[in-house]
C-alpha cells in the first residue's frame, strides 16, 4: 500500500487489518454512564474537534468492544476509517502504513504490541507526522497508561504524549449491569430481575467475555426455543467451565 495509491480508500470504506468480525454492540448498548466521558471524546474525534485520543483500559474493562463498535460507527460518518490491530500485523512488513495518511481516521489498537520492534516504532513515528500534515485523525489504544508504554523510540513517545488520554473503567457489578440491560433493550428481551441478578453474580467479570456470554445465551435460546432463564445461563456456564 503506497501514497501514490489513493484508489484504494473509496467513499465509506472500512479497511480492517486483518478484516474483524462485525461488532456484538453499538457505541449506544455502551454503558452510557459509565463510559460517558470517552464516548463524548470519540464524538470529538470524529467530528474533528480534536485530533488525537489515546484510550487505555485494563484487561476485561471492554477496550476491543468500545474499539470495534467505535471503528463501525465512525466508518458511517467519515468516508475513510482504517483500524490496525497491532499485536496481529506487527509480525508483517511496516510498509503496511505508507500512504494510510489519506485516511480520515486511523486506529491503532494496542500500541505496546509495537514495542521492541524498531521498524514499526519508526514507521508510526513517520505516520504520525505524515497524519499531523494531512489534518488526519488518530485513536490510539493501549492496555496500560501512556507513561508506561514500553515503547523505546523517544520521539515515538514523545508524539504520543500529546493526545488527550482517556481511561476506560473497572468491569464493576455496575458497569456490567448498565451494559446488560442495554443490550436486553436493544434484543427486546424480557429480562427477569432473577436472570439479571444471576448473570452478573456468576457471569465472567471482562466485560468481552460477558458479552459473549450474553450473545451464546440469546443464541441458544432462539436454537431450542428455550425462554431465557436462569437454568439455561447455568447450563451455558457448566458448558464453559467443562471445555
């Protein structure tokens, strides 16, 4: 992919590499209280009001799902969003990044993956000067603080430093009931208060691992029409602490 190749990036194109599977929520089943202050900064981002958000959140906080619905949101409202998720292609040639100054959004999920490998901190380092010139936009997304990236090109993280930083909260109790009666809104489930309760008590705490259990609950029942309900969650659950 080189800069001379603009024909790539057509009118509402989303470039994934690799290519992901379609987000399980939207930005509005996020828990809205919750994650208010980095949804309002990602509605920055994207309508060009800043030009740089660094978001961090600490495993199972719900980073890659806020990440995935915020990336299929964006690409319905600017007309070139590209997301590299770092730890899958750091193993390729850097060269992936030329010419994706063109974008109207880059999203670099998990920066630390770049770490130790002195040809990506470079080409980033380059990418993020060439989108500096080109009045393009950076997300930036990390498992840890920007100050304890291990990252070891200076001036790497020295551009880094200057966005606005964002964490995600802890998976609470609260959060993940927030993010489950969202999405039993949106199912147009029937949520029993007993259900509710028994989810969130012996559920997965990851906020991922939670809403993937929520997808293979409603998944199941529609598969033996079955009604949602506490019997069922169990049997799901046993069923993933036998594997």
């Amino acid at each position: 992919m080189t800069s001379d190749t603009p024909d790539l990036f057509m009118p509402q194109e989303q470039l994934l590499l690799p290519l992901q599977s379609a987000p399980v929520l939207t930005l509005a089943d996020l828990p809205g209280q919750a994650f208010a202050p980095v949804l309002a900064a990602l509605d920055a981002l994207c309508r060009g009001e800043v030009a740089q958000l660094h978001v961090w959140g600490e495993p199972g906080a719900g980073r890659s799902l806020l990440v995935n619905a915020f990336v299929a949101d964006a690409s319905q409202r600017l007309s070139r969003v590209v997301m590299l998720p770092l730890r899958q292609v750091v193993f390729l040639p850097a060269e992936m990044l030329d010419g994706l100054e063109h974008c109207d959004l880059v999203v670099l999920d998990d920066i630390e993956a770049a770490a130790g490998w002195p040809a990506w901190e470079e080409a980033l380092f380059n990418l993020y000067n060439r989108l500096q010139d080109s009045g393009g936009r950076l997300l930036v997304t990390s498992a840890m603080p920007p100050a304890g990236l291990p990252l070891q090109l200076p001036d790497l993280r020295s551009r880094l430093a200057r966005a606005s930083v964002y964490s995600l909260p802890s998976p609470s109790d609260a959060v993940r009931v927030e993010l489950l009666q969202a999405t039993a809104q949106r199912r147009g489930w029937v949520l029993e208060a007993e259900l509710q309760r028994y989810l969130i008590e012996r559920g997965p705490r990851p906020l991922g691992r939670f809403m993937a259990l929520i997808d293979r609950l409603d998944q199941r029942a529609q598969r033996d029409k079955r009604a949602l309900s506490v019997p069922l969650a169990r049997q799901l659950l046993e069923e993933t602490q036998a594997r």
